[in-house]
C-alpha cells in the first residue's frame, strides 16, 4: 500500500540536493536581481509597464483561477523541462531575476516585501521544489538510459522493464515534489488573492 507520509519524507531525504541547489539559484538570482536593477531595466520595465496597465484596466483581473493557473503554468514548465537538465534552473532563474528587480524599482522595499511575503513563502517554496522535481526527472531519464544502454544478451522488453525498475524510485520522487509544489502554489494563490492586501495594509 502507498504510504504517503513515508513517500514525501523519503522523495525530501533523497533529494535535498537538488532540492538546496534550487533554494541557491532562485536566491542567487532574486539577489542579483535586485543589485543590478538599473542594468535589468531595459529588459524587464517593458514587462513590467504592461502587466501594470492590463491590471489597471481590467484586462487581467487579479482573481485566484488567473493567478493560480498562470502560475501554475511556469511550475509545470520548470518540470517538463527538467528532461533538458538546465532549463530547470534557467526558468527559475529568470523568475528571481524578474522578482529582485521587481523589488528594487519600486523604490519601497518595505511595501514590497509586505505585499509579498504572506504568499511569497509559499509560491517561492513551490517554484523551488517544481525546478527540484526538473532536476530529480531529468535525473530518472539518465538511471533509464543508462540501466537500458548497460544490459547485454536480453530481450528488449526485459531491457525495458529493468531499465524501468531501475528509474522508477527517482520518477516517482520527482513526480511527488511537484504535486507538493503544485499544493503550495494554490496556497500562494489563496493568500494573494483574499489575506495579503489585508495583512499588508493593516502592517502600514
């Protein structure tokens, strides 16, 4: 029988590399983003400008399915392309770039950080694991490939299926941090929409 508790703790233990190796590039990029603001300008102002006008006027509403949906699609990118290792981390990278330059041209990081924070924990906890669970796939193909290219004097479908024995823990494991990754983006989603404008007025 699957035992769920004992499945996340053991996709946790096993895969805090890439797991910590995530945490560092979003960071990393987060933080750089916010030091080289002015240079970042030209690239993600534009962006910027547009998002802030279609909001204003009402061509995207800030509503909990757009914001989980659009956030869900970057989380289900990092992990399909985990299969292309670093495009993981690239998309991630990208994301903490945007969010550190975001940050510093606003000019007021205070504001910023309370209208971030409430849900930022979670969304960012949940960008993390997706591009985690990218790594832990792209991780899965090779055992498969290897296992699979390694194997002599066998038929193909035992080649197969040993090579799929072979894969199928790390597969698994991937597969596991991304539903969890999924589960705390709509977390994100409920708090931005309904708690964080509240909790940051009442902190102003």
């Amino acid at each position: 029988m699957f035992d769920v508790k004992k499945e996340v703790i053991i996709a946790f233990r096993e895969n805090k590399y890439p797991i910590l190796i995530s945490a560092i590039l979003f960071i990393a990029s987060l933080i750089l983003g916010y030091l080289f603001e002015p240079m970042l300008y030209s690239y993600f102002n534009p962006v910027v400008e547009d998002l802030t006008n279609k909001v204003q006027t009402g061509v995207i509403k800030l509503t909990f399915d757009i914001i989980f949906f659009n956030n869900l699609n970057i989380i289900i990118r990092m992990f399909v392309f985990g299969v292309i290792f670093c495009i993981s981390g690239v998309i991630l990278s990208f994301n903490g770039f945007f969010v550190g330059y975001f940050a510093a041209a606003s000019g007021d990081l205070p504001r910023v950080l309370l209208l971030t924070v409430p849900h930022g924990i979670f969304e960012f906890s949940s960008c993390i694991l997706s591009c985690a669970a990218g790594f832990v796939l792209f991780h899965s193909l090779y055992l498969f490939f290897k296992t699979l290219l390694i194997q002599e004097n066998n038929s193909v479908l035992n080649k197969l299926k040993i090579s799929v024995d072979g894969c199928w823990d790390k597969f698994k494991q991937a597969f596991i941090l991304f539903i969890i990754s999924v589960i705390l983006m709509a977390i994100a989603g409920l708090i931005e929409v309904y708690l964080t404008v509240y909790i940051a007025q009442f902190f102003i």
